[in-house]
C-alpha cells in the first residue's frame, strides 16, 4: 500500500525543526503539554473505512525534466526544495495544533489500521479528514476551526476583538494569549523566527548559486520579505520571474482559517519551466485579441483591451510543500492574492503540466474507461486535457468584465452577484473547449484533435460533477453535461450505460451555450443566471447513476516526487 512517508517513520528527528527561538514566544503551542490536554492519552479509534479512504489518493511519481539545468541551477533547485520542506513543518504547525502529541498517539496504533492512519495523517497533515468536512478519522478529537491560528478555548467576546483588531486579524501574525489570558498578534516572522530565519538562509544561497537575475533578485527579497512580514516588493518580482527555475514559497491561502479565513498558510511550488512548452504558449497568448475578435456575440459585446493581462506559466513541479500538499493536489494556481500587486502587475496563472498528466492517467483515464463508449475511449488524450486546463484558463481573460449598463459603469461580477463563480466557470471551460475548434481552423492542430479533445472533455464533465454540484466548478460541470444531453450533442448508450459524444454536434451545442452565457455577462443579467443554472446544474438520476460506476476510481493522487532527492 502506500509508503511510509519519512516524517511518519521518524517524528522525533523533526521536533527539532520547531523548536522555539531564544528569547522568542514558543513557535508551537504543542511543546506545552498543559496546552494539549485535551488530547488525553487513551488509544486512539480509527473509521472502519480507513482503507478505502487511504485508497482513494493514489500514490504517483511526480518526475521533472530537470536533466537540461546547468550544474548551478540543479544546486540551486537542491536548495530550493530544502527551503520548500521547511514550509511542510511550518504547515503542520499551523494545521494541527499539539501535532507531536497527536502523532505520538497515531504512532502507537497497531495493526494494519494504524498503518493506513498513519499514511492518511500525513496526506491529510492531521488527524481530520480534508474530504469529509475535517470529521477525525482518527481519534475523536473535534477538528479546531482556528487551526493552529488562535487559541482553542476564544470566547464569543474574543472572537469579536479579533475581527476588530486589525493586529490580531492580519493575514500574517498568530493569536496567543499573553500572561494576563489575553490576546496578542505575533507577526510569523518572529513566531517562527528560527525556522523561517533558516528557510531565508538557503533562498539566499540558492541566489547565489542562480544565473537568473530575476530569480536571484526574486529570491533575495523573499528570504528578506519571510521574517519580516512585507510581502509586497517580493510579490512583485515573483511577477517578473523569467528562469528556468520557479518558485512559489511563503504564506499565501487563507482557507486553512476555517475560523474567519483570515490567517495565510504556509505553501511552496518548486517548479522547473519547460522551453517548448513556454514557447508554445507565447503563440497561443498572441491569439487572445483575435479569440476576443471571434466570440459569439456582438460586436458591442466584445472587449478588444482584455486579452492577455495576465501572464500564464507552464512548468513542471519538482516538489510541493504545506498547505498546497494537504488533501487534494493543485494543477493550477493564480497568484498573487495582494490586490495592490494586482492593481499594478494583475496576477499570474502558473499551470502544473506533469500534476496534470499525473491525474490525467490516475483518474480522468479510468473514468472514461468506465463511461466513454468503448469505440471512443481510444480518443482520449492527456495533451487534451492539458489544453482544455489551459483555454479554460485563458478563457477567463476571455469575454465581458467591465461593464457599462444604463450609462453605469459597473463589472460582470457585481451584476451578476452569487451566480457569478459558477456562470464564470462555465465561460471558462466552454471557451476551453471553443478555442480548440478556432484554432484548429488556423492550423494549429490537425483534424483528429477535435475528436481526442470532444471526448476528453466529455470524461472531464464526470470527474468535475463527481464530486457534487453544490459548489460553482461541479454546477458549471452539470450545466454543460445536461445542455449537451438536451442538445444530442452527447449521447447515452442504454445498453451499456456509456457516453458517447456525437461529433457533428458538439461544436454547434458548445457554441450555442457559450454564446448564452456571454450574452448574460454582457447584460449584467442575474435573473437570467438564475434561470439557467435552475435549469441546467441538477443531477438527473442517469447522472447519478453513471458516477455512482466510479467509486473505486482514485479520487486524487498522493504525489512521489522523484526529482526532489532525498
Ligand atoms: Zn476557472
């Protein structure tokens, strides 16, 4: 089954990373034991289904090509990573309160359950399950929705001073109480002085090992932006990155504060950029004026200043580290969030190709083995999944933002209030799919493609509604697999219970739905958002049914790295 992970097989060699600096608060509330009482010392219970809970992320080898890096990049990378496992400790801390207590517990279970706790801690950075709303599938202790953030025991009182304290409410300080049982805000940096001090240390060295000036001066300004809690130049030059190597390392998401999302979570992508690759995307981008040019809508619609404000990277993870690692793996992510850097440089979109292909064979190959007529399954296509991820996310660059309604300025977003996230969404992955028939029409694949990417596409739609239709992405998933159904634009097989996409179709029933969806942007109609998801984001009982045959399909992947060392 899935490997012991090194921390799990040897936690006392890690308590040292967390040990506090002198004269500093102590970096981790669990070194006092009376602070984790509430741990207890019985043996710890495990959920009968640990097993197939643990089954559900399979384990995969994440590899990089990294063979073309000079010496001096590969020793920088080397430093890279080591910096990134550093964010791995810092998340814990700030995702498992008394972590070494707790693990300590889970070390002690015996049996081949222990084992898949064991394994499943480490995947879940606790005790609480990430897939199943934080419930414990170990032990019985109730997940604190402050996380490592604040003290478990705030009153109502001191959960008001913190939302009204801009101290204690800041993205980077954590909440403890002083000597008095108050609160106090202490910024990360000095929190987690010796540790982050530590991390600063080998960003400067890999500076130097580096030849990329942007990097170098990148990585510069992060090891300095660490302790002292001013991430603003740095995120500005993470901006400007142009190197063979791209890191993403720091405090970045608040979700991990399930209490008011307030508090960043540590998270670090070591990442290696491939030239054919970017070089491809340059001619794709350069096509973004004329896409805006083609879309479905009049022309009064149309937003010829749009296109390509942000920029887009595709590169291969070499090692991921934190908050990113925990649960379910990121194959693409927008950063970053301060909106003064936003407002100056927009944000950039960086693409995870080999996470991608990963999960591509992991999951979305098995659910179309499953579901995809048998004469169509041939066609589908990790490239087309990557170029659906890819012009989906490039599609959001696509179509109405500003708008201007009964001589109002105002944005697609206002208009459209709650039913923005999943009509958005829907735009995306329409115009995922759209732009590969356009650009087909200019040469840029041969004719076979459209049929790989129909139907990979078609597989993309179950493993997206897989998981519910509560949230915006399985909504816009459902949307679009019900039109096509109405459309016989996808067909169901009685006999066997598959899919199968009719070609001639499809293109006119993606067409027909985007050119809907754009219209409602452009007129900032929210009644007709409504009217149309109502319509469309349900699950008919056939699309149950069909995802009810993927249970024993992975559900994510547990990532390997092999080009990481050691
Ligand atoms: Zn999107």
């Amino acid at each position: 089954m899935s490997p012991c992970l090194p921390r799990l097989c040897g936690p006392l060699a890690l308590l040292c990373l967390l040990a506090p600096a002198a004269g500093a608060q102590g970096p981790s509330s669990s070194s006092n034991a009376a602070d984790c009482a509430w741990i207890g010392d019985g043996a710890p219970s495990v959920v009968a289904d640990i097993a197939a809970r643990l089954a559900a992320y399979a384990p995969t080898e994440i590899t990089a090509s990294v063979a073309h890096l000079p010496p001096a990049e590969a020793a920088a990378l080397r430093k890279l990573v080591e910096a990134a496992r550093i964010m791995d400790e810092l998340f814990w801390a700030q995702a498992c309160p008394c972590r070494e207590e707790i693990e300590a517990r889970v070390q002690a279970i015996a049996g081949p359950g222990g084992e898949a706790a064991r394994s499943y801690f480490a995947i879940n950075f606790g005790p609480w399950d990430r897939r199943f709303e934080r419930q414990p599938f170990v032990g019985d202790w109730p997940h604190p929705r402050g996380a490592g953030f604040y003290p478990r025991d705030l009153t109502d009182a001191e959960k008001e001073l913190i939302q009204a304290d801009a101290r204690l409410s800041a993205l980077q300080t954590v909440v403890r109480r002083d000597e008095q049982g108050g609160l106090r805000a202490i910024p990360y940096g000095e929190f987690w002085r010796e540790p982050l001090s530590r991390c600063a240390e080998l960003l400067r060295e890999a500076a130097a090992l580096t030849g990329s000036e942007s990097l170098r001066r990148f990585l510069v300004a992060r090891a300095d932006a660490l302790l002292s809690d001013d991430t603003l130049e740095s995120d500005m030059l993470w901006m400007d990155l142009d190197s063979p190597i791209e890191i993403t390392i720091g405090p970045y998401e608040t979700y991990e504060d399930d209490l008011f999302g307030y508090k960043a979570a540590f998270e670090a992508f070591v990442t290696v950029v491939d030239p054919v690759e970017s070089e491809r995307l340059a001619r794709y981008k350069g096509e973004l004026p004329w896409l805006e040019a083609q879309l479905p809508i009049a022309e009064v619609h149309k937003n010829p200043h749009r296109g390509g404000e942000s920029p887009i990277r595709v590169v291969d993870e070499v090692y991921s580290a934190g908050d990113t690692k925990a649960g379910i793996q990121t194959i693409a992510f927008n950063l970053p969030n301060d909106e003064r850097v936003r407002e100056a440089k927009g944000s950039k979109k960086v693409l995870l190709r080999n996470v991608m292909n990963a999960k591509f064979e992991q999951i979305l190959r098995p659910i179309g083995a499953e579901l995809v007529a048998v004469d169509q399954r041939a066609r589908l296509d990790a490239e087309a999944f990557f170029l659906h991820t890819l012009f989906h996310e490039m599609g959001h660059g696509l179509g109405p933002g500003r708008l201007m309604l009964d001589g109002r300025e105002t944005e697609v977003r206002l208009e459209l209030k709650d039913t923005y996230s999943t009509i958005e969404e829907a735009k995306a992955d329409l115009l995922g799919s759209w732009t590969v028939w356009q650009l087909q029409g200019k040469g840029y694949f041969p004719a076979e493609h459209l049929d790989r990417q129909a139907v990979t596409y078609l597989a993309g739609l179950f493993r997206s509604v897989r998981f519910g239709i509560a949230e915006a992405h399985g909504q816009a998933n459902a949307i679009q697999f019900n039109w096509l159904r109405e459309q016989g634009a996808v067909l169901l097989e009685p006999e066997t219970g598959r899919y199968r996409v009719d070609m001639d179709r499809f293109p006119g029933a993606i067409e027909e739905l985007l050119r809907r969806v754009l219209v409602l942007q452009a007129e900032g109609d929210c009644a007709a958002a409504r009217e149309l998801i109502a319509k469309y984001a349900t699950m008919p009982a056939e699309l149950f049914a069909a995802l009810q045959r993927l249970a024993g399909i992975a559900v994510d992947i547990q990532p390997v790295f092999k080009d990481a060392g050691a």
